[in-house]
C-alpha cells in the first residue's frame, strides 16, 4: 500500500522493504550537546565573569534587562568556539537548548523573548562606544580586556616556570569591504589588517589588531613592557626569551629588552655583507651539497652591527646551506651567548621551533574565525578579535585540563569541536533536571567522560 502523503511527512527510497519517513517533530534536539564541556570548563578557569567586568553596563536599573552583559559575552564566546562565526548565526542560536543551558537561563523575562540574545541586541554590545549613547549602552575597557589574558596564563601555571619563550608575529586578516583602517598591503597582495600576535607556547597572551600600513614590529615595544610587567608582577624571577622572524629585528625592540633583562632571538634579514661574511661556509656547503645530493649546512658565529641602525655589535649566527642547487642563507641576532647555545642548536632547536606559533595563529583565524573583521570601525573589529581569541583561550583550556594525554591532548580546536562538542542530543527539561539524552552512537564516549570527570575536579 502507498505510504499516505502528509505535508510534514518526508519520504525516502524504501530500505530492506521498510518505508523511510522524516519529519520535523523530534522536540527540543540540538547538535551540540558537547558545548557542556565548554561551560564546566569556563567555571574552572573564570574566563566569561572576568571578561564580562571588563564592560561598563549603562542600562537603566529601572528597566527589566533581559540579557546580562555576561549572558550576551557568553553568548558570543561559546558560540565561536562550537563554529558559528556571526552574530547573525544567533537569531537562530537563541532557540537551542544548548545555548539556553550554556547561559544559565532557560526562559525569558518578557513575552515574545528568547532565552538568549538575537543579533541586533549582540550586534549593539559590539558596536558599543568608549561612552554611552542612547543605542550603544554597553561599552568595553581595552586595557582591562588585554590583562585577562595574561591573568588566565598565569593561573594555568601550576607553578613559575624557570624560562618562559614569548613568540611574536605578525598576519594578514583579509578585508573585502571598506572598514576603518583599511590598506593595502603589498607583501600580502590584498586590503587588509596586520594584527600583533603574541605566545607563550599554546597559550595567547595578546592579539592587537592594526592597520596594515606599518611595520610589522610597530607596538610591539609598548606590548610586550605591558605582558612582562603583568608577568613579573607574579614571577619576579622568571627569564624571558622573546623569538620572533626578521619583521622584528629593530633596534627599538632589541635595545629596550637589554635594558629590561629580557633575552632575545630574532631572525635577520639577509644583504650583501652578511652573505659575503658567510661566502666560505656557502662554498663547503656547496660542495658537500653537490657531492652527497642532499642538502647540506653550515654554520657561523659572529659580531655584527650594521652601518648606522643598531646602537651596539650583536651576536649574529649565520646558517650557510645548499639546497635544492642553490645558496639558501638565513642569520639570527640574539642576546644568548656562545657559552649558552652554540650556533647549529640555537638556530635549529631553538628558533626553529617559533613555526609552532604559525599553527596557533592558523588555528585562531580557521577554527576560531579570529579574521571574522568585518565590521565598520577598527574598535568593534578588535572587540570581534578578542571574543574569537578568548574562544581558543577556552578550546585550549578543555584540551590542557579535561584531555590531557587522550588521543586529543595535540588536537587542533577545529577538531575538537568536531569530535566533542558537536553530538547530537534531545533536550528534556522537567521540573527537577535537564537530561541531555546524546547519541548513543557517538564514538568519543570513554573521552567525554573522562573529561567530564577531570573538569568536575578542576571546579572543586
């Protein structure tokens, strides 16, 4: 007999002789169940409460607020972190249970509400100004914002570390409209920003966003003085290295951590001198190179100083290789000393390894939609910047606190939104609980719950 056509009923191709039906009827079901991590992790580590202070509330006391200034920033953090980039994806978002349980709030004050904010009530909070006006009640403290994130590393630390690597770099974050600030720039081939990136290992203590018509170093002096002082304030005696590429080999940025016992090692830039200092080591290179078919190193210390840009003769170390039937030579200048770090381990084990920070910022702007700037002005951009980086400061916390030495202790964020947070799961809400019935298929169950079990501990 004919399956009987209804308006909600879809039909599909008949499987080992069973009609297959569909219909929107299932209740409340949602796709990210996983999202619960994300908020047992928030209330270990406080990251959405201090980063809500960091805001001014000019709202009347009078008037029946229905979203809370924590609710809203809430809101924006957890959803970027379970892959909605936009505060137009919210109109839909504030109908999840999920999201509901993720704010704390299961139903609104007022009639015709949703438990959470829509889009224009988010799109306000972003556009808010230094000063209150009548549409824009909400407004941020930049400086505030920036310590939580030096707050939330140190406080990961179980204990103060002997030496600490702050990697610096600077990206490009595409522009197709006419924002604030907006310049073309010509290493990278588009309109865009060029913000200031800085790292402790996986850990993101800065991400200032500029206009791109600067040098890569520019603020980084002003950054890093503001990032150590927060440091030392905690651990007086802690030895920083700071590891960046050639952009950030100025004068300016070397002279101020020799004054402030700050070490240093950052790439050089290659011209004529330097490559004629190294022209015997080229020549050895070469020559095993061609002998061996492979490519082949050397390597050389020296003093250095430019003609007229540096204040003092540095250490310089020189790579001289042959590769793929040519010369490749690189240099390094840095304040480490020969007796410290010869030259082959210094280049090759030492900065070599700030690659690692290219994948952080990899995983900030695809995972994380940490270029999601597209707003009119360079204020609600940057605010669009910091929601995304404390998003990945709160992927990073579930993957250090609940995942630890399971096969996603490495993953990247990307992956573990996939693997963890989006499982599908009816909502049932009665009077006494919320039972959030996921998929018994999901494959990732065992880690689910030993994160479960780790993050109840961090809480206590």
């Amino acid at each position: 007999m004919q399956t009987e056509c209804s308006a909600d009923l879809f039909g599909f191709a008949r499987v080992e002789g069973r009609s297959v039906v569909a219909a929107f009827d299932g209740g409340k079901i949602t796709s990210d169940a996983g999202g619960v991590l994300l908020r047992a992790t928030d209330r270990a580590v406080g990251l959405i409460d201090r980063f809500a202070q960091c805001f001014s509330d000019s709202r009347s006391e009078e008037l029946v607020v229905e979203h809370t200034v924590a609710t809203m920033i809430g809101q924006r953090v957890f959803g970027i972190a379970l892959g909605y980039e936009d505060v137009v994806d919210h109109d839909t978002l504030r109908h999840d249970p999920i999201m509901a349980v993720l704010a704390g709030k299961l139903t609104a004050r007022r009639q015709n509400c949703a438990p959470v904010a829509g889009k224009s009530t988010l799109n306000r909070l972003e556009l808010g100004k230094a000063e209150p006006t009548s549409y824009h009640k909400i407004g941020h403290d930049p400086l505030a914002i920036e310590g939580v994130f030096v707050d939330l590393f140190l406080e990961a630390q179980r204990r103060a570390p002997p030496q600490i690597i702050l990697d610096l770099d600077a990206t490009d974050d595409p522009l197709h409209g006419h924002q604030e600030g907006r310049f073309f720039h010509g290493y990278y081939d588009c309109y865009c920003y060029l913000p200031l990136y800085i790292f402790c290992g996986r850990h993101l203590l800065a991400a200032k966003l500029r206009r791109s018509n600067i040098d890569a170093s520019a603020g980084a002096v002003a950054e890093v003085a503001r990032i150590v002082a927060q440091i030392r304030s905690r651990w007086p005696r802690v030895r920083i290295l700071l590891r960046a590429d050639s952009g950030f080999a100025r004068e300016a940025l070397m002279r101020w951590c020799e004054l402030n016992r700050i070490d240093y090692l950052f790439g050089l830039a290659r011209n004529e001198r330097l490559t004629a200092a190294i022209a015997a080591e080229l020549q050895e290179a070469q020559q095993l190179g061609e002998r061996t078919g492979k490519p082949a190193r050397r390597f050389k210390d020296l003093t250095w100083s430019t003609l007229d840009s540096w204040s003092r003769a540095r250490r310089v170390v020189a790579k001289a290789e042959w590769t793929g039937g040519e010369a490749n030579p690189r240099f390094v200048v840095t304040s480490l000393s020969r007796t410290e770090h010869e030259a082959r381990h210094l280049y090759e084990k030492v900065y070599c390894a700030r690659g690692d920070m290219e994948n952080h910022i990899k995983e900030c702007q695809l995972d994380l939609f940490a270029d999601r700037t597209s707003a009119a002005t360079m204020r609600a951009n940057q605010l669009r910047l910091w929601f995304a980086a404390m998003a990945y400061v709160l992927v990073c916390a579930v993957r250090r606190i609940a995942l630890r030495h399971t096969q996603f202790a490495q993953a990247t964020c990307g992956t573990i939104r996939l693997k963890l947070f989006k499982i599908g799961a009816l909502v049932r809400v009665s009077v006494r609980r919320i039972k959030i019935a996921m998929a018994s298929a999901c494959p990732y169950q065992n880690e689910f719950a030993l994160a479960h079990l780790r993050l109840a501990a961090a809480v206590r």
